[in-house]
C-alpha cells in the first residue's frame, strides 16, 4: 500500500482503500505472530532478566506515552517493589504481553479511572493449581496490573482464554490465549479476576530464579 501511495497525491480517493488493505495485512501479521507464539512455547532465548527494568522500559516507551496521551481520562499507580525481581524470560515476547495488558486497561475505562501496576515477590507455600496448571511451592515474583474499568460479564469469564475471543468485535487477535501461552511458556501463570462494572485484576506469577529448585510445570497446553 506504501508503495502504491507513492504513484499518488495524497487526498485520492484511492487513500481510504490502501489504509484498508494496510491495516488488514497488520492484523493478520499480529494473529500469525500470536501463532507463531503459542507454537514456539518452550523454545524461547531465555536471559536472565528483572521484572522491574522490564517495566521501567516500557514505562519510558513511545507506546506507554502513546497509550497515556489517548486516555487522559485515566491515572497511573505504579509501585514497583525494592527488590529485584529476578527471572529467565524472553525478551522478545513478554514486553509485548505487557504493553497489550496494558493497553488493554487503558481502553476499558473509556470514563476514567486508576491503573494500577505493582510488582513483589510471593512465597507459595502449598502446591495448588490454576487454570489447570499445577502451581508448585516455591518463590514467585508477581505482577499485578488492576483497572477500574468496565470488568468482563459474568457470562464471558469462561471464554477469556479462548482464541479470538473478544468483547470488542473481530479481528483482535488471540490476545489472552497468547499471554497464557507464553507466561506458561516460562514456567509460570496468568490468573484474572474480574467484576463486571467494577474492574479487572490480572496476576502473572513468574519463578524466581533465587528458588532452591525451579519448579516444573504440568498440566493442559
């Protein structure tokens, strides 16, 4: 579309067409990226990483103040914990679950509200299990982002983790079925709990590599 812009004066009623094709062709690369995702769980580069300096550069990214200047509406609590929070993750795929969770937030008080970000490191004493995963004992850090938004209705809960699910029409791409994927990917989970009108919570829980043992996830894909 770019190149066929350029055989064009801007104003041609051929604009609206090429921004058409354009943002079509972006959001069938972003579902394949998403695919290519889910496919590849388990085979990331992992490097030693720190959930805080993770934060800290999305925090100080066009995308962050992009998201701010399209909701002035809405506020930031951000409180990062003293600690550091000490992981293996992949650099190329958690930032992005971070701006889309994010974002995500942002677009759901479209009237206002507080986005909340925090992060500190948990001790899960007892083996449980989550979104059918087995969540052993061990030294977890925890993100926590909560919005004061919309919430999802009750109805829906059961299908946030499904592909291509969304309550803001088509075309959103795999969105939660992504994150999911790739937080188990590093040996980790994703939980959400929300309140229809109320808001929404999301806790990423990711091991810390200062556990004695690293624990071993099982359960569904």
């Amino acid at each position: 579309p770019d190149l066929i812009r350029m055989d064009y004066a801007e104003g041609k009623p051929i604009d609206k067409d090429l921004d058409t094709i354009k943002f079509s062709a972006q959001r069938a690369a972003d579902v394949i990226a998403d695919l290519l995702a889910l496919t590849r769980r388990g085979q990331y580069k992992m490097v030693l990483m720190d959930m805080n300096a993770l934060l800290n550069d999305y925090f100080s990214s066009a995308e962050y103040d992009a998201a701010k200047r399209i909701h002035p509406e809405v506020t930031t609590d951000i409180q990062l914990s003293d600690d550091r929070l000490l992981f293996k993750g992949s650099k190329a795929h958690l930032p992005k679950i971070i701006m889309n969770l994010v974002n995500n937030a942002f677009e759901s008080m479209s009237e206002g509200g507080v986005l909340s970000i925090s992060t500190t490191i948990i001790d899960v004493e007892d083996d449980g299990v989550l979104n059918d995963q087995l969540i052993p004992r061990g030294r977890y850090n925890l993100l926590t982002i909560e919005d004061q938004g919309e919430g999802i209705p009750e109805e829906n809960i059961s299908k946030i983790f499904d592909p291509f699910f969304s309550t803001k029409g088509p075309g959103r791409g795999l969105g939660l079925t992504t994150a999911l994927g790739i937080i188990r990917g590093h040996h980790g989970t994703l939980r959400v709990d929300c309140t229809s009108g109320i808001g929404t919570s999301i806790r990423i829980l990711l091991p810390s590599i200062s556990a004695a043992h690293p624990p071993n996830f099982r359960g569904k894909p």
